[in-house]
C-alpha cells in the first residue's frame, strides 16, 4: 500500500486509523488528515508529524484512497467537496467510509458516476488496536479495491467482508458488543 491516504476527520476513529496505519509500517507515500478544529490540527501534527488539513477538496486530489470519518450530519459536505476534488490520478481513487447508518448508494449518488466505494465498521475496540470491522464493497468496487480496503482496516485489528445487507446488523453490534 504505497497510495497516498486521506482521511477525512480527525475524532477518535480518524486518529484510531492514523496510528494504526502508523504503527504497522505499511509503506505509504503520503498521509494527510483533514480537522476542521484548529487545536485538534495543531495536536495531530504535532503528535504525529503528518500534514494535517482543514481542506477535504486538497487533501483528497491526489489521494488514491479517502477514508470519510466524520459524524454522519458532516457527511454532505465532504461528498460536496470530494466530487469537486481533481481526480486525475494514475489509479481509480477509493473511498471508504466508517461513518454508521448512512448506506453506500448515498456516496454512490453523490460521488462521480462509477466511483468505487467501500463501508467499513470498526468497533471501539480500534481505539486499542484490536478492532472488528465489517467491510461491504459498493456495486463499483473490484476485488482488488476491496483487498486494499481490508489490509488497511486491518492495522487496526481483524476484518470480516460482509454483504452490505447485513451492515446494519454489524453496526449495531459494533455499538454494544465490545461492551
């Protein structure tokens, strides 16, 4: 995984996935997180000593993957931003959302036509690298894509691939179970 990263939202998941991807010495070409609050940038940059951005449209130009954490009512404004991005990469840019309730025909509908994307759920115990995600590829993503979006999940704890059906199921499971 040599892709450039963006990850949309710098809570606690946005920060779980940034140590992950971190601490597991994948190789990654560039990682950049996109914060709207000030002091949170400044902490994340200073923490881990990546670009840190209040710009989703210039974090995800030349990102091959885009990770959307944000709460669900912050949802519209980064699809907003994402479909304005430049999208003139070498590979097919992938987006992964972890944001609960919202299905994948949403970003679907609201992404350029055919874009590839993917619905994972961590549960909390991401925060501890020890997580359980659910991931369910959208009706334009490969195999390949799927694979891509799992190994990066995974530096976060195990994966499961789950049709997309079920993610409600998994998503109220991730809420309570780890409980």
């Amino acid at each position: 995984m040599s892709e450039r990263v963006a990850i949309i939202g710098g809570g606690k998941i946005g920060e779980a996935l940034l140590a992950g991807l971190i601490r597991s010495g994948k190789p990654i070409k560039d990682l950049v997180v996109v914060e709207r609050f000030e002091a949170r940038r400044t902490e994340l940059a200073g923490e881990y000593g990546i670009r840190v951005t209040d710009d989703v449209r210039d974090a995800a130009e030349s990102a091959q993957i885009v990770v959307i954490a944000v709460k669900p009512d912050g949802v519209e404004d980064v699809l907003r931003e994402l479909a304005r991005a430049d999208d003139s990469g070498e590979t097919e840019r992938i987006t992964i959302t972890v944001v609960a309730g919202i299905p994948t025909a949403r970003y679907e509908a609201a992404l350029p036509a055919g874009a590839p994307v993917i619905r994972a759920m961590p549960n909390t115990p991401m925060l501890v690298n020890e997580a359980m995600t659910a991931v369910s590829p959208g009706r334009y993503a490969t195999d390949e894509q799927t694979a891509t979006a799992v190994t990066l999940m995974e530096t976060v704890g195990r994966v499961m691939v789950v049709p997309e059906k079920q993610m409600d199921a998994v998503t109220a499971l991730s809420g309570s179970g780890p409980a």
